[in-house]
C-alpha cells in the first residue's frame, strides 16, 4: 500500500491543509476524510508527490466523523461527482455518522437545484451520495481494500480504521483522546497514523512514552501549528509526501 497525506493538520491550522489520506493499492484508491479545498489538496499533493488524483478517481471516501475539518469538502466532493462525474459519490461511514451527515451539515447546501429552465427540484442524500455502511461486527470490502473501524473517544461518533490491502495493513486513529485501547486495536495493523493534538486530543508525550516498537511503527498526524516537527520522537507525515506502508 501507498500512503498520499493531503492534510496533516488540525481544525485550526494555518500552516498545512486538515488531516487527510489517500490510500493506495494496486492502482485502486481510497479517501480518508474529505475537508476544503479537497481539489486544491489533491492537485498540490500530486504535484508533489508526482501520483494524479482527482475527486471521482476513488473506490469511495471515507468519512470518521462530522467534524468540519474532517468533512468540509464532501458538498463540493459531492456536487463534482454529480455535476462533472455525472455519478452518486461511494461514501463509506457508520450509520450514526451518515445519519448527520445529510439533516446536520449537507442538506443546507445540498437540498435544492435551480435548473437552466427555472424550476427547482428537492433533493434528498440518496440523489449525491451512494452509501457503505461500515460496521463495528466485521470487515467490509471496497474494491481492495478490507475496512474496519472501532468508535473513539471524541465529542461526535467518531471512528479509526483499519485498513488492509494485498498483505498489509494500516491503522488510522481518527479524533481521539488518549485510549489504550484502541492503540492496542490499531497496533494489529503493520503501521499506526496516529493524531496528536491539544484539549481531548492525545497529547504527544502520551505517544511519545509508547514502547520504541509501536513509536517506531507511528506516523504522526492532525498535530497544531506550534508542533516541533524535527523534535518529533515519532516520525510526523509530511504533506504531499508519498510513503510505503
Ligand atoms: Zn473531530
């Protein structure tokens, strides 16, 4: 697998784009997360990265939680598919967290269409978005890949992942506080993209004291603009680097 960080910052950063991943294996790729300018990341992140990404190349996004720097991009992501791609948009999420998604952050933008002749029509999530429910029971598969996800400790249901494609794996711990856990669930996984921040975020001392196993298998993400990237004992993901999982 093949790990493109389009974001590796937080709500309020100023200095890199909100966490988000694009996974890769045998050609086929998966969106973690989906904040604004979702367009303007992937075309930065590929001229960086040399991999070309557009929104409607992927297996499905998929969404940990309704936090807007989380998923902010999805009315956009959504209308690109629709208007540009001319297909419903694969959205991969848990029912709590597509159960928000359209009644508490897209049906303002989303619910109705002015066409060339006047009329408006009424649209519902179903008219954008085609859905994949993830579960807590069992691994569901999107193209490749394996996806599992396990609820965190954060304001909104939200959800890490697991993911494993072609032998290997990768664990994504979402917004969490720290939570042994669920370091424990993801660390089943070869490599951990782990967040840090302040506030009910996981502070970086707390992943900082991990065992030099699991620190040497973290890659660090969602960190504050103020975040000692050379200090780092856990390597921090650059953004617009292409990594090997
Ligand atoms: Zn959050």
């Amino acid at each position: 697998m093949k790990l493109l960080p389009l974001g590796v910052g937080d709500a309020f950063a100023s200095r890199w784009y909100s966490t988000s991943l694009a996974i890769e294996h045998d050609g086929a790729w998966l969106l973690i997360d989906c904040p604004h300018p979702i367009r303007k990341m992937l075309r930065e992140a590929g001229e960086s990265s040399g991999v070309s990404l557009e929104v409607g190349d992927f297996e499905a996004l998929v969404l940990t939680h309704c936090h807007a720097d989380h998923c902010s991009g999805v009315e956009g992501y959504l209308f690109f598919e629709h208007f540009v791609r001319q297909r419903k948009g694969p959205l991969a999420a848990h029912p709590e967290v597509h159960e928000a998604l359209w009644p508490q952050h897209l049906q303002a933008g989303m619910s109705q269409l002015l066409h060339a002749d006047g009329c408006v029509s009424r649209h519902e999530a179903g008219d954008f978005i085609s859905p994949i429910a993830l579960t807590e029971h069992e691994a569901v598969q999107i193209g490749p890949f394996s996806v599992e996800i396990r609820r965190t400790i954060h304001h909104i249901p939200t959800f890490a992942l697991r993911i494993s494609a072609g032998g290997c794996s990768i664990g994504i711990s979402a917004d969490t506080s720290y939570d042994e856990g669920l370091l424990d669930w993801l660390f089943e996984a070869d490599r951990v993209v782990h967040e840090t921040n302040y506030g009910i975020h996981t502070p970086y001392q707390a992943l900082a004291d991990l065992p030099d196993e699991r620190r040497d298998r973290m890659w660090l993400v969602h960190y504050p603009d103020d975040f000692d990237l050379d200090a780092s004992v856990i390597e921090p993901l650059i953004q617009g680097r292409l990594y090997d999982v």
